[in-house]
C-alpha cells in the first residue's frame, strides 16, 4: 500500500512536512501573477494532486468566480477537499489518479508536488492531456521536485529539507530530539516512493507539446516551479 493512503503520514506531512517546504508561499504567489497575463479575472482550472487544497485555496482567493476541478487519488485527501470546498458549485471534487484523469476544456492547469510520483511515460501522457485541455491563451504550471544534477548536489537538497523538516517538528513539539526525528523522517520521508525527472527533459517534453514560453519560473535546489503557455 502507498504511504499515501496511510493518515500516520498526512497528519505528519500536513503539520510539519509541508510546511517545512522552502518558498512554498512565494512559489504560489509567483502562480497567481503568471495568470495574471491571461487575462482573464474568471476562467476554469484543474488542481492535480490537489492534496488538501492550499493551490486551489489560493487560486479561488486571487480569483474567486473561477470553476475548478480538483483531483486526488487519496481518499484522506479528496475528504479534506469537500470539506473546504464541497458546498461551492462551481468545484467539483474527483477522487482519481491522475494516469486516469479524463481532460474537459479548462483555462489553466496547475500541480503542486503530485507528478513527481508517476513515471516518465505517465508524466509525458499528463502533459499530453494537458496540452490539449487547454482553450488559449492557457497556462500549465507545475510546482515539482526534481532531480539536480548530481549526486553532491541532491545530498546538499536534501540535507537541507531535512534540516527544514526538523525544525518545524521541533516547532510542533519540543521534546523532539534528533533521535526521535530520525525515526519519524525514516518512516514518513520516503524518497524512494518518488520518481523525480530532470527539468531539463521536462522542459524539452513541454516545449515539443507545443506548450511557449516554457521557463522555469522558481527554483530551490530539488522544488522548482515551472510550465508553459499554450497561446493562440
Ligand atoms: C505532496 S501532496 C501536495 C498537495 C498539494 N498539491 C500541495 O501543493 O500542497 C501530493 C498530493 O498528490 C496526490 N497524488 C500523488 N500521486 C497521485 C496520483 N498518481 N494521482 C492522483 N493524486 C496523486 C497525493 O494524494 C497528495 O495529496
């Protein structure tokens, strides 16, 4: 069973592993301002991965009349959601996998650390969908880990979440010491689940889509915050 669709781990990554993520705020609102350029001050967006919500969340602050589609394969999760956001009709919630995603026409598309779980030919298949769900002037924006370019460096990333990760546990909880935290990242900081691709593949698949003016628009060691426009 994936660890996903373990709730000792949601509770865990919601309190002190997402928060720990390093400019996670930036990177959503760097979001909102390349949507700016569409402009358009209502549009229709799909959440891959959407987790508990905060992309969503942020997107329906800046841009409250927008539709969305918010999809996630874990139950815990897609509860969360229609918790939040069940009672407005222009949401609509699927409990799915993104491999099995069935695209409508939408405006803009974003992810936030989803993709990175499925392989290199579903991640390509994703992009596929993506590329021909968008109406132009559309926008994929996909806030990811990815794999840097070599082992020194991967170790430097990843020492440093980790570093992140403790103290915002130490934060919950002060009785937290190294050795206790050892075991709680060993049991639910598996970076073996992922399955992390280099932005510069990444980038080649987008801009072979057709997608213009891929760019990476933030990045901080393995998080990075990249996409494309599909323009008329
Ligand atoms: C790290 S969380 C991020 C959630 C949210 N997007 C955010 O930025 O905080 C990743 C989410 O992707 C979901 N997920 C992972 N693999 C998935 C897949 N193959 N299909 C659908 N959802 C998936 C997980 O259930 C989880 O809710």
């Amino acid at each position: 069973m994936s660890k996903w669709l373990d709730t000792g781990k949601i509770d865990f990554y919601l309190n002190v592993i997402h928060p720990a993520i390093p400019f996670y705020p930036e990177m959503l609102d760097q979001m909102i301002s390349l949507i700016g350029p569409l402009g358009k001050k209502s549009f229709r967006f799909v959440d891959l991965g959407a987790g508990n919500g905060p992309i969503t969340q942020k997107v329906l602050d800046e841009f409250p009349d927008s539709t969305g589609t918010l999809l996630d394969f874990n139950p815990e999760m897609v509860r969360f959601l229609n918790e939040q956001f069940g009672n407005r009709d222009t949401i609509t919630i699927q409990n799915q996998k993104i491999e099995e995603w069935d695209p409508t026409p939408c405006d803009v598309v974003v992810s936030g650390l989803a993709i990175h779980h499925l392989t290199d030919e579903d991640k390509q298949e994703c992009y596929q969908k993506i590329f021909s769900a968008l109406t132009p002037p559309g926008l994929f924006l996909n806030l990811d880990l990815v794999t840097l370019n070599g082992f020194l460096i991967q170790e430097l990333s990843h020492q440093d979440f980790l570093d992140r990760v403790y103290s915002k546990a130490v934060e919950k909880d002060e009785t937290m010491d190294r050795q206790s935290f050892q075991k709680l990242s060993d049991k639910y900081i598996d970076i073996h689940e992922d399955t992390l691709t280099d932005l510069d593949t990444q980038l080649h698949w987008l801009r072979t889509l057709g997608f213009q003016q891929v760019d990476v628009f933030f990045k901080y060691y393995k998080f990075a915050l990249f996409g494309g426009f599909k323009l008329p």
